[in-house]
C-alpha cells in the first residue's frame, strides 16, 4: 500500500509520475538522456547498468523494468543481463563493463567509495571519461529513481510479461512518452 494517494493499478516509479507531473518531465528526461542520449556506451550497457544498481538497491519494480529493457536491446545476447545480476564477476562481459560495474556498485553503496585505481583500472579496459561519467552518474540517478520507488512503497507487480512490454516500449520509444501513455491507458487527466 503507498503512503501517498497515488492512481490505481498503475506500478511503480510510473505511479508518482502520474499524480506529479511536474517531476515527471525532468525525471524522464534525466533517464532519456542517461539511458538513450550521446554516449560511448551502448543503451544496453547502460540499461545494464541501471539493473545492476537498482538490483543492489533490492527495487524490484526498477530491476525487472530496467532488466527486460537491457535484453531488448541485448536481443539474442540477452541471458547476459541475469547472468549480471546473479554474478557480476562470472558474467561474460567485457572488461571495460566489469569495471564499469564496479565503480556502479561502489556508487550505489557511496560515492566516496570509488578509488582512483578504480578508475584506472576502467581506462587500462577501454573506458572514456564519457563512459566513465555516464557510469557514475547512471548509478546516482538510480539509486535516487529506487528510492523513490521504495520510500512512497509504490505497487510492483510480480506479472513478468507486464515487465517484458515495458521493456520493449521503452528500448523502441523511449523516457519521454512513457508517462503519458501510462496516463493514457489509465484515464488519468493531465
């Protein structure tokens, strides 16, 4: 039960969206441009990212949407994303997103945590300081977008094929439209 009034039957970070939209705009826009915009990382690396963090957060809403959104754009390449979940350091990615995903993680628990070597050890891998940023500021973004989700207890379904949808929706179209279509599909006023 949320700890605010919020739409029913709609989940998650999408609930709050929709009964103020006034931070959804910049909050959407914030993920479009962290997930979708200019980077040296892939959208599914990136998209990965946002899992992995959200995963370590424990946000269930967060984690599958982020995760099924990771695999299409991963496509038949797409166990890579649980295989991350479940072991960051057995998972078969490069070692440019393995070190990626460690200064994630470190950002997830605290910032100061992350160390130069850190970060030298991204760069000996092939990181740029955009990928290097877009990291950082992906793991940030997402522990702020879980807590969230989990600090006004919004509604996460257990459906998997909402999840999948959603995942699909959002590597197709994107952060901007996501909100209003949920509107939408809800008979929610603007």
């Amino acid at each position: 039960m949320p700890h605010i009034k919020l739409p029913e039957g709609i989940p998650g970070i999408v609930g709050p969206m929709v009964a103020y939209p006034e931070t959804a705009r910049p909050l959407n826009e914030l993920a479009e441009a962290l997930l979708r915009g200019p980077s040296s990382l892939t959208s599914a690396e990136r998209e990965l990212i946002a899992t992995f963090v959200s995963s370590g957060n424990e946000c269930f809403f967060c984690t599958q949407t982020h995760a099924a959104a990771a695999r299409e754009h991963y496509g038949p390449q797409r166990e890579i994303v649980d295989q991350v979940i479940r072991d960051r350091e057995g998972a078969p990615v490069s070692e440019k997103l393995r070190a990626l995903l460690v200064i994630a993680e470190k950002v997830r628990r605290d910032g100061r945590l992350v160390q130069p070597e850190d970060v030298a050890r991204a760069r000996e891998a092939g990181a740029d300081d955009r990928a290097i940023h877009d990291a950082v500021l992906i793991a940030a973004a997402f522990c702020m977008y879980n807590r969230y989700v989990e600090g006004l207890a919004t509604w996460a379904p257990r459906d998997q094929e909402m999840y999948d949808r959603t995942g699909v929706r959002l590597a197709r179209d994107g952060y901007l439209t996501a909100v209003d279509r949920r509107r939408e599909e809800a008979g929610v006023e603007a």
